[in-house]
C-alpha cells in the first residue's frame, strides 16, 4: 500500500482543516501565524531529518510511500510537519475552547517543567552515544525552557492537552512504527535511541511529537498575543 503514508497525514488533517470554518471556533482567523510556526518547525526538523536519514538513525519503507523524494526524504515526510502540527494545533484551541478550565496551577506548571528539563537532560548526558536520544531531549529541554520563561501560561494548558493529544498520536505513530500493519512505514536503529517501546514506537517519539507541537503555539501565540 504505497500510500499509507500519504492517507495517514491526509486523514489527520482532514477533520481539523474542515472544522477550522466552525462559527464558534474560526480557526482560520490562526492560519497566517500557524504558517509561521510550520516553516521554523521545519526548519528546526527536517535537516535534522534528512541527517538522520542519511546516517541511518531511521529510514523509511519504500512499500508505503510514493516514492517521491526530496533531499532524501518522502515527499509524505515532508506533509508530515505541516498536517501534524496543522491538526495538534487544532485540537488544542478546540479543547480550550470547549474546556476553558484545562489548566494546570502556576506552581505545578513551574515544578513539572523544571523537571521535565531535569531529567531530559539528564538522560541525554547518559546517553550521549545515541544520537536519536541525544539531540531530541536536548532540544525538548531547550524548547521547554523558552517557553517556561517566556510564556509560562501556555505551558500550563498544553500539558494537559498535550496528554488528550496522545490518543490520536498512539494511533498515527503506532501504524508508522509498525502497529496493525505488516512493516513499519518508519524504521528506526535502536543502537541510536534507548531502546524502549510505547507498543511499537519508540519513547524518543513523544518527546519528538511534544516539541514539534509547542514550537508551533508558541509562535501562533506569540504572534496572536493570545494565552
């Protein structure tokens, strides 16, 4: 199925692109900073992207792409970066929107944060040898201290968001790794990262997905002036 890939981010982007015309929720109004946020997330992922595709830390699976390269990587790879972030994005202004109240304190937030950087760094000084685990929890913990020092208050709600966004990401990231389908669309090389699964995906994976995401609000908020 050469197009797996192709539907999984068309899929993911389908339900968010549509309900962005909502009257309550007018989405739209985002684009132009979103745009924003989506070109420096590519710019800080795709060269470390093609990198790691060139060196072998993962690779992809010819029989579930359209072979439609650019710098090495699928074309597929390239829509990832902009239909995840478009529908994480989404999602978290829609659970606002409906849940206002999703909200940690300020003092848990500043204590979570502190040691979320903590022991990011702490595993990548003790794993320095593996470069999936290296660079990814280093820029996590860089990427949440900007933000805890200059935004506080959308930690405060992403990291509960964050956690409903796990669901659809288990599902996405699952069927890329391997889940319910034959091969992974994505392969990784485990002398690279630590080597433990969340079911078939790799736990460097949601630190992946949980800097990805905040770059993007943290433009769109930072552009929008809005919590």
């Amino acid at each position: 199925m050469d197009y797996l890939y192709l539907l999984l981010n068309l899929g993911s982007l389908s339900i968010p692109f549509l309900f962005s015309f909502h009257p309550k929720l007018k989405f739209y109004r985002y684009w132009k900073s979103l745009v924003v946020g989506i070109v420096i997330g590519m710019l800080v992922f795709i060269p470390w992207d093609i990198l790691f595709t060139k060196h072998n830390v993962w690779g992809f699976n010819h029989d579930y792409f359209l072979d439609i390269t650019w710098f090495g990587l699928p074309m597929e790879e390239w829509l990832f970066f902009i239909c995840i972030p478009y529908a994480c994005v989404f999602t978290h202004f829609a659970l606002l929107h409906y849940f206002p109240n999703m909200t940690l304190s300020l003092k848990s937030t500043k204590y979570l944060s502190y040691a979320l950087i903590s022991i990011l760094l702490f595993t990548a000084i003790l794993n320095y040898s593996k470069w999936y685990t290296l660079i990814n929890f280093l820029i996590g913990a860089l990427i949440t201290f900007i933000v805890l020092k200059k935004n506080i208050r959308l930690l405060q709600k992403y990291y509960v968001t964050f956690l409903v966004m796990l669901i659809p990401f288990f599902l996405v990231n699952g069927i890329l790794t391997g889940s319910f389908i034959e091969n992974e669309v994505v392969w990784y090389n485990n002398n690279e990262n630590l080597g433990i699964r969340l079911f078939t995906i790799p736990i460097e994976d949601t630190i992946y997905a949980f800097s990805l995401i905040l770059i993007n609000l943290f433009v769109v908020k930072s552009f929008e002036k809005v919590n």
